[in-house]
C-alpha cells in the first residue's frame, strides 16, 4: 500500500522513502539519469544511472531510495520539492506504456478537444485538470460542511421520474416492464424537494445531477450538470437569498477567494437591463480580473410570464414559483398577466448566471392558475401536475429554494473558458460520452425487447444541428447575450419575421454569392436587396451572381433560407450592409428553418468581423 505521497518528502531529508507514481520527465546525461517522479501531490527529482536507461515518460513505477538535501546552487525555487533529491536506491516498473496519444506535460489548451475528451484518463493526469478535480471536491464538502450546520438533512431524489416543466427536453428512457411508456431523467429535482416540504422535512439539500437535452454552450454542458438544490420551509424570499450568500462567502473566504462586493448588491431585472442590457453581467474591472475577483450579484423581480411565438403565455423561469405578493390576486384571477412580478431571484457571478430559486406557490388553486394561463386544460393540468396540486392541499407549508451550478461556480473560479475544463467525464459539444462510445446503436433484439422501431434519421438534420452548435458556441466563447427562438419552420423573410414578431427590416439576410467565381457571403436587412452595382464598385469585383441552391448547401451545410449571418464560419469573405451592424436588435436563421436567434446588431458584427459598406436598395 502507498504510504507516503511526493509531497511528503521534504519532510523526510536522510530517511528511505518508497514512492509510487509515473515518470514525468527523463534526462539522460550519460552514467546519471534523471527523472521527475509525479504523482496526484507534485513531482520530485529522482537521481538514478544504467537502471533508469529504459524508463520511458508515463511508466508506472516504484523507487525506493534516499531523501537528499540539494546544495543551494541546484535548489529549484518553482516546485514545492525543490530543495530535494531522491537518490534511488531501487526501481521496479509496475507498468510499462506505450506512446501517448497526446502530451500529458502541458496545459492541454492547445489539443483538440474531441482528442482530450476521448483520452480523458490521460487528460486528467495534466496538473492543471488534477488541480480543477481537486478544487471541485473541496468545494463540494465545504457545501456540505456549511449545510450540516445549519441543520439541512441531505436527501437523494430519483433518477427516473416523469418529464417536468423547466424549458428543456427531456431524455427519455423506455419502460420494458410497461411497454410504450417512458421515464424522464430529471431536469431538476423540482418537484421532489417541494415535495419533501410537505412531507415536513423543512431543511434539504442535495448535490443533484440533473439531466437536460439543450444545446451545448461553453458556460452549458450538454447532457448532464451538476447543481447544489436547497428547499427551506417557512421562509422568505430574502431568507433564501442570505443562506446562500452568507454559504458562498463563507466557502470562498476557505477558499481564498477574493469577493468583490459584501453584501452582494442586488439588482431588480428592470435596473439590471437598463443598466447593462441583460440580467447576467460582469461587475469586474479588468483588474478585478487579474486578480481572480469574483463579483457575484443578486438579480430580483422578474416578470412571471412572456409571450409565445404563438400569442400565448409561458413562464419566464419556473412555472412552480409565486407571484410577489402584491401580484397573487391578479394570478388567480388571471388579469394583468405581463405585469405579474414574480418572487425569483437569480445570482450572478462574472457575467453568468450561477444560480436561480423562488419562493414556490404553495396552495393548489396558486399552482393551478400558472397552468391556466399557460393554456393548459383541466385534463392536461390533471395528467401532468394532479399529484402536485393534491399535495399541496394536505397542509403545504410556505417554501422556496435555489440551485446553484457547481459547474458553472467552478469555471468562474478556476478563469476556465469552457465549463467541460471542470468536469471530470463531460460529454463533447456534438453530445458524444468521454472515452466511450454512447450515443451508440442498440442491438434489434433489445429494441424489439423494449417494443421500439427506428425509422431512419437524415444527414441533412445532422448538420443543421452542426451549424447550429457552432453559432452557440462562438455566441457564448465570446459571452454575447441572444436569445434563441423556436418555431415553425419558415423559408422566406416575411414568413420569419411574421413568426418571430418582429419588422422585417430587422432579419439579417445571409445570401452566399460568387465573386469573380469565388464564393462569398453578402448580408443585408430582410426588407432590402444587394445593389450589385454599387458592391461591384466598392470593392471592385467584375462579376457577382448568386450562388445555387446546391452550391449552398455545399458550402454551408444547410439549405438556402436556413443560412446564418456567419461567414467566417464557413471561411469565405463576410460583408455587412450597414444597416444590419446600426440595428440595435437583429434576427437571423441559425442553421435551422425552425431556429433564430435575436442580438445586438453590434454584438452580431463582434463575432463575425466583417467587411461593413453601404450596398443595399
């Protein structure tokens, strides 16, 4: 058994030490050999001759040998085992390797992540990815620690449940033992923790892993997340908000973590967008920055209900969340419907969102109006929440909580510019496991088993997805806030801007055209056309057509009136008309007939850096 780690040795200077791990470095300098000896604490140089010829770098082994003292002039002042040696007095190779995949010795920010993601056991052995794991486990019991002392019993929840409410897909999973009906893996322990609030438990938290099929981004992991959940009884909104922040700055003072602003400044969502444009912002100053300040915030107020695209209504975050109490008369009247503000509070840190909570609405006829105004019938309302609505009238008590993203906190420690650097096993943006091969093909039998046929899926939905993913993730790399709209599919402006409700002049037109024979991508607002004339001059090209229907979907993947304003993208020559950079909110297809997203005009320039001129009639 191991009994003494790298770390460890400088404190036994003239005693034998036996030591485990890889070989991290070698230099051969002849008749001494030298390697650097890593294992999860560090490393330490180790001094050996002919035994050491063989070893290779990422060889398992074991070295017993003496703890030396360097003379001062050979002291490495960058390692913690700097001022030792070991002089090996015996090495045994436990495994031998053979070549590496890709180099374990670097900050990996260089290698293809798809590369990392399918080594991620080799991944994680870099100090930077051991240091984030590491820095996760300490977060996670400091949670824990804080909690437990404040009386919160910590209490699982299932896994396999039914489909939820929370503005994500479910994944499914097929029941065999009732053939043609279907789990869900939990959005969010939602309905459990309120649950367990009835059942008089007052105090919860949970380390819940929640599962949501959404469009990956750098501050999202697809698939599945981790998040502190907490539910309290008898409490206020302000309650719930001074628990976690009095946790987050007692975990962060542990830590060593500077926090900017103590109280936590709080923002209602009317200030927050007048003031910086969005409800999630950066409070930091650039030196702020440097210095790993996190600059967290309180955002309340928000209104309870939006618009669809179909003129209905849907909640903004939680349709389990209460009105403020000003506003429960309208609710259960269902009058003044989009001036109803409701009791969620959300908590910023470093332009993201880091966690959202409510106080819930905890009487049945309360819960029962939010689905009302939603357009639910009774029938509906009944197969989808009757057992919450009964629940709620065995004596529910007052409740309201909050979940954090541990994933989301982490990246904004550690300065990491993609949540997946903070996860042991993530999922790759295109939804593919670590090191194995899931989503894979189930056997015939196993379908026939579980009573499910396939039918087959198209390439050309494959890569509409594909384009999609990559606007998502320029957008979130360089944190641009939009807004992603869903709808029925549409194949010309007028139809996309009627959908979308919005003026046609504001659509952000991409058509790829040919230049002189090479391709390119012109962008102009949806109620104007290129003036080829004026382009040609302006940038003196002799000939300009547009493209074919088959020459752009081989350029760009997807098929014309789904293309998006990203030439860059598809590496060809992006030109803006300048209405579309002026525009103080544009619309533009992203990749999907079925799919837009709305920004800033400037934003929008940003991201795709194009050459901006004066050409549209």
């Amino acid at each position: 058994m191991k009994k003494i780690n790298v770390q460890d040795t400088v404190n036994k200077v003239g005693q034998i030490v036996e030591l485990y791990g890889w070989v991290d470095t070698k230099r051969d300098h002849k008749k001494i050999v030298f390697i650097d000896l890593r294992d999860r604490t560090g490393a330490v140089q180790v001094v050996g001759g002919e035994e050491f010829k063989a070893l290779s770098e990422e060889d398992v082994v074991y070295i017993k040998g003496l703890v030396k003292k360097r003379p001062d002039k050979m002291v490495n002042q960058k390692t913690k085992t700097g001022n030792i040696e070991i002089e090996a007095k015996e090495v045994r190779v436990l495994n031998k390797t053979k070549p590496l995949p890709l180099p374990v010795n670097t900050d990996g920010h260089d290698i293809d992540e798809e590369v990392r993601l399918k080594y991620r056991y080799l991944d994680i052995r870099r100090p930077r990815m051991y240091k984030n794991l590491a820095l996760r486990s300490k977060f996670i019991d400091l949670i824990r620690q804080h909690l437990f002392k404040q009386d919160f019993l910590e209490i699982e929840t299932p896994i396999l449940s039914e489909t939820t409410p929370e503005g994500a897909r479910d994944f499914i999973v097929p029941s065999r033992l009732q053939p043609g009906k279907f789990y869900a893996l939990p959005q969010s322990p939602q309905q459990y923790k309120q649950l367990l609030m009835v059942g008089g438990v007052e105090k919860y938290f949970q380390i819940a892993r929640c599962f949501r099929d959404e469009d990956p981004r750098a501050d999202r992991a697809y698939g599945e997340f981790t998040q502190l959940d907490i539910e309290m009884s008898f409490v206020e909104r302000i309650d719930v908000m001074n628990l976690v922040e009095g946790m987050m700055i007692d975990i962060y003072e542990k830590l060593n973590i500077p926090i900017k602003q103590k109280p936590f400044p709080v923002f209602t969502y009317d200030e927050a967008i007048k003031k910086y444009g969005a409800d999630k912002f950066d409070l930091r100053t650039e030196e702020d920055k440097k210095n790993n300040v996190q600059a967290f915030a309180w955002v309340v107020d928000f209104p309870f209900f939006e618009k669809t695209p179909e003129g209905g209504w849907t909640f903004t975050h939680n349709p389990f969340s209460a009105p403020k109490p000003e506003f429960m008369k309208d609710l259960l009247e269902k009058k003044n419907i989009g001036k109803i503000l409701t009791t969620q509070y959300d908590l910023v840190c470093n332009g993201y969102e880091v966690g959202g909570g409510s106080i819930r609405n905890h009487t049945p006829e309360g819960l029962k109006a939010v689905f009302e105004i939603m357009g639910l019938s009774e029938d509906e309302i009944n197969l989808k929440f009757g057992h919450m609505i009964e629940a709620l009238s065995y004596g529910a008590p007052p409740h309201g909580g909050i979940a954090p993203g541990i994933d989301r906190l982490l990246t904004c420690i550690t300065g990491e510019t993609s949540i997946r650097e903070v996860i042991a096993m993530p999922m790759s943006s295109g939804g593919r496991t670590s090191i194995m091969k899931a989503p894979s093909v189930v056997k015939e039998e196993k379908l026939k088993e579980l009573g499910i046929s396939l039918r087959q899926t198209m390439k050309q939905s494959e890569t509409q997805k594909s384009v999609f993913e990559n606007i998502k993730n320029l957008l979130d790399v360089n944190k641009i806030s939009y807004k992603l709209i869903e709808h029925k599919p549409v194949f010309t402006s007028e139809d996309a801007a009627k959908i979308r409700g919005s003026s046609l002049s504001l659509g952000a037109k991409a058509l790829i055209m040919k230049a002189d024979k090479k391709p390119i991508m012109i962008v102009v607002p949806g109620d104007k056309k290129v003036d080829t004339s004026t382009f040609k001059k302006l940038y003196q090209i002799k000939d300009l057509e547009m493209a074919t229907r088959e020459e752009v979907k081989t350029i760009s993947g997807v098929e014309v009136g789904a293309v998006p304003p990203f030439g860059n993208l598809f590496k060809i020559p992006l030109y803006f008309d300048q209405t579309i950079a002026d525009n103080k909110t544009v619309f533009f297809n992203a990749g999907s007939h079925s799919k837009s997203i709305s920004m800033k005009g400037s934003d929008l320039e940003k991201v795709t850096k194009p050459i901006v001129g004066k050409f549209s009639k």
